[in-house]
C-alpha cells in the first residue's frame, strides 16, 4: 500500500558537518605532524631533561598522555557530564525553537505520548539518521571524556543524550534507529575525534602556534574546545603530549572517468583523507580502545549531485602474534562505523535514484597484518568480519512501506585491504567491501551491496605523487513483494596524492 509523504522537520545536520569536519582534519593534522620531530626529541630517552622556559634551571615535565581518563574520580567527574549533555541537547532544542520550527514544541502531553506509545522505527532523512545523529552522539561522548571518564565509562552517556533528545526535545515519538545511531555512532566518532583534537594541541607551546593549534582542536571536537576556554586549559602551560603514531593520506581528483550520458554518475571532483592513528604492532597487547584506529572522509561534487563518505576502523582490544621478526600481525576486538553516498542519489529526500547509500554500524573481529619483504618493500593487509546491528540501504520501495528512501537491516559485513608499498617508489592496493542485510523495516526482503577498489599510487616527490584507481560498485536486492534489484558499474578515478 502507498504511503502518502508527510512534512518532516528541519534536519539537524546536513553535508555542511561533513566538509567541515574534513578541512578542519586536513588542517589540523597538518599542523600538528609540522613538530612531530621536536616532539619526539623531548621524548628520547637518551636526551637529557631539556631547561625549563627563561632558563629557570627546571626540566621540562614529562610528556602527557592527554588521553588517559582521571586517576582519581569523584562525584564531579560523574555528574558534570550530565549537565553537559543537558547543555548540549538544550543548545541544540533552542535553534530550531527560536526559529519557529513545530517539531520542538513539546509539552507535558507529548511527553506522555512518548512514555506511553514507546519507540518506533522513524522516517528520518538519510543524511540526518546516518551522519548528523551520530555526530550529536559524538557531542555527548566527548562531554564524559573531557570530565576524566575512560571510553566504557562515557559511552553510556551517548544513550543518557540520546534518551533525553527522543523522549524530551521533540514532538515525534522516540525512534529505535535514532538510539542505535546516535549512541553507537556517536561512540565511535566521540573518541576518534577527541584523540585526534588532542593530537593537535600542544599544553607546551604559546603564542601563535599554540593559537592555531587550539582554533583547530576547536574545530575537531568544539564540545573538548569549549571545555578548555571555559576552564582556562586553552592558555595555561602545561607538559607537551606524548607522541603518537599519525599519518595521513589525501587524494585530490576526478572521479567517474568514463561513465557515459544517463548512468546519474557522471564526472565528479573528489577529495578523500584518511588518517591512520596509531601502531597496531608497537605493543604486545591493546588494551585501550583506540589506541590505534583509521577514519577516512570524502567528498564528491559536481553541478548536480554531491556525495559523501565518513568511515573508520577502531580496535577495541587486541593482541599481537608475530611468526619471525619480518612478520606481525594483530588480531582484534574492532568497532566500525561507515557512511557513504555515492553521489547518484538527491540528498535530504526521499529518492533514491542511483546504486546506493549506505550507513552501518558493526563490530566484530579485525585483523592486521605487516611483512617485511626487503628492499624497502612491504606487504600490509585488514580483514575485517563484522556483526551489524544497525544497516541503512537506500531502496526504490521503501517510500512505500516506510516513508523514507532506505530500509533498516540486520546482517553482516566483510572487509578487506590488501597493499604492496615500497617506502620510496609508493604502493599498488586493493580493496573489497561486502554488506549483506535482512531488512526489519523498509521493503521486507535482503539487500546486498559491495564494492571492489584497485589502484595504484606513485610517489614522485617527499609523499606528493600521483594515483589512479578503479572501482566496481554493485548491488543485489531481493524483495518479498516488489521486484528484485540488479545493478552494477565501474567508476575511475585520477587524482593528485600526499602522504605524510
């Protein structure tokens, strides 16, 4: 039966928070990698303790770990993160409230309509469920870390905001798959974005240096920035941050070589950035989640269309296994997150003319791999197997069963990244993702969509070179009462690229 599409309130976040985040990282890590070197000397142990600032005498403090969670806890470091996330979810009711928009008018009887009717699967916009939701949760998760709590603890505060928002901020009624979204999602970027804004600042530095690396920090996690200006952190001295493994890889070109006329593709500009935090290899075991994990960002444009795409791999728990000093491997509890619109399909509605979006959510086992082959050339691998509890596809029928463009599933994933590097020359790559759904709400059936990269980079000079890559999108639907969905194609890609 059709469904009539109903008025939906203003999204709370669209693209906008996508491109931001993206220059702010870019930015930001450039910065931050600019004095790696002097860090690390600091760090050396056989260099002496270095004097303190106008030749007081004193040595310098110890590195910090920024990261760490409190040593000692009282109530305080419990409780300031709920008035936070009250804060954060009143600021964010406000805007639209002030504006006029009616999705904000709660009252007593909404609030009981909530409690009474309970949660229900919603009929959100793509970029708002998938991308903007887990965001707002990532502003809660960072509430909890910047008052000394460790990951597990200021995880459940992403469900306390989200809670809060659902049943006390709007008028529609509490959706399952926001919980799901803004409480895993908003774990997974709340600590991959505090540890990359704390691997930018720098409690030693002054003047202008430290200006810049505070106004990026600032735009990485705002929630750890406002925090630092309002307890006067942001200006007071204080020992440098212990140096961590970072790197970083963007890529500046046209996508969509070859597509013809009429395929909703066509010739796009594309940026992507990825950034590796952290040695998987460097420790015996990982202990602490994050330690090491990779988030990459994209963005595709055109006169027509716009995609986007934000995912990432973080290790939960780990531990490393070697067969030989040329071989390591790290086999591990992981997180996933990913986001992606291919850039076929119109966002902020319900159309979902293109191959497909996606947005999931998973955990599962991760494991790594390096061989040192000689010669500066090595080989590095991921596989990835993943549980998801939370799956978004976009589907031709699902304005039909649910008002939306997507469905929901639950499934799995597997992920795989293969590369050939040799430190000077660059590296030949492969990469293959598959997402296999039993939708729960939307058109009943299964999605299946993957993809399949390969590509090449060569550098030519100091990490700037230049790559070229292939990719095979595809997917297959099967649906209980709509006909099946076939679809499949190869876009290339040629782009400027930097490593460092």
């Amino acid at each position: 039966m059709k469904v009539a599409l109903v008025s939906r309130r203003p999204p709370l976040a669209r693209s906008r928070v996508a491109r931001a985040v993206g220059l702010a990282l870019f930015c930001s890590v450039r910065l931050a990698n600019a004095q790696q070197p002097a860090a690390q000397a600091t760090s050396a142990p056989a260099a002496a303790p270095a004097p303190g600032p106008r030749s007081s005498g004193k040595p310098l403090p110890q590195p910090a770990d920024y990261n760490a969670s409190s040593s000692s806890r009282n109530a305080g470091n419990y409780l300031w993160p709920l008035v936070d996330v009250i804060g954060i979810n009143l600021g964010l009711w406000a805007v639209p409230y002030v504006s006029g928009s009616p999705f904000v008018k709660v009252t007593p009887s909404v609030w009981e309509e909530h409690f009474r009717r309970g949660p229900q699967w919603d009929d959100g916009e793509f970029e708002v469920n998938q991308l903007g939701h887990p965001y707002q949760g990532s502003m809660y998760f960072s509430a909890a870390r910047v008052h000394g709590l460790s990951f597990w603890e200021a995880a459940p505060y992403t469900l306390a905001g989200s809670w809060m928002w659902e049943y006390f901020m709007e008028t529609e009624q509490p959706s399952t798959s926001d919980f799901l979204t803004t409480t895993i999602g908003g774990t997974f970027l709340g600590e991959s974005l505090y540890r990359l804004s704390n691997a930018i600042r720098n409690d030693s530095a002054s003047g202008s240096t430290r200006v810049l690396r505070e106004i990026a920090a600032f735009a990485v996690n705002p929630v750890s920035g406002l925090d630092r200006v309002i307890t006067g952190k942001a200006w007071a001295a204080g020992p440098a941050g212990i140096t961590v493994p970072l790197s970083m890889n963007l890529r500046l070109g046209v996508d969509g070589l070859g597509q013809p006329q009429g395929t909703g593709w066509g010739t796009t500009f594309r940026t992507r950035i990825r950034f590796d935090y952290g040695d998987p290899y460097a420790k015996s075991r990982v202990t602490t989640p994050f330690e090491v994990f990779h988030l990459a960002l994209q963005l595709s444009a055109s006169d027509t269309i716009i995609g986007q795409g934000l995912d990432g791999i973080g290790v939960l728990l780990g531990r490393r296994y070697s067969a030989g000093p040329s071989q390591s491997s790290l086999l591990a509890w992981v997180m996933s997150f990913q986001y992606f619109t291919n850039g076929t399909a119109q966002l902020l509605t319900r159309e979902s003319a293109g191959i497909y979006q996606l947005g999931e959510l998973g955990t599962g086992l991760g494991w790594f791999a390096r061989w040192r082959l000689g010669a500066g050339f090595s080989v590095h691998s991921e596989l990835d197997v993943l549980a998801v509890p939370s799956g978004a596809v976009t589907s031709p029928y699902a304005k039909y069963e649910a008002n939306r463009s997507y469905n929901y599933g639950l499934g799995g994933a597997l992920k795989l990244e293969v590369s050939l590097r040799q430190e000077r020359l660059g590296r030949l790559y492969a990469r293959a993702n598959s997402h296999l759904y039993t939708v729960v709400n939307g058109a009943q059936g299964t999605d299946s969509v993957g993809d399949v990269e390969l590509g090449a980079y060569a550098n030519l000079s100091h990490g700037h070179g230049l790559g070229f890559n292939a990719i095979h999108y595809s997917r297959r639907s099967l649906y209980d009462n709509y006909p099946n969905v076939y679809d499949s194609f190869w876009s290339c890609a040629a782009h400027y690229e930097l490593e460092f």
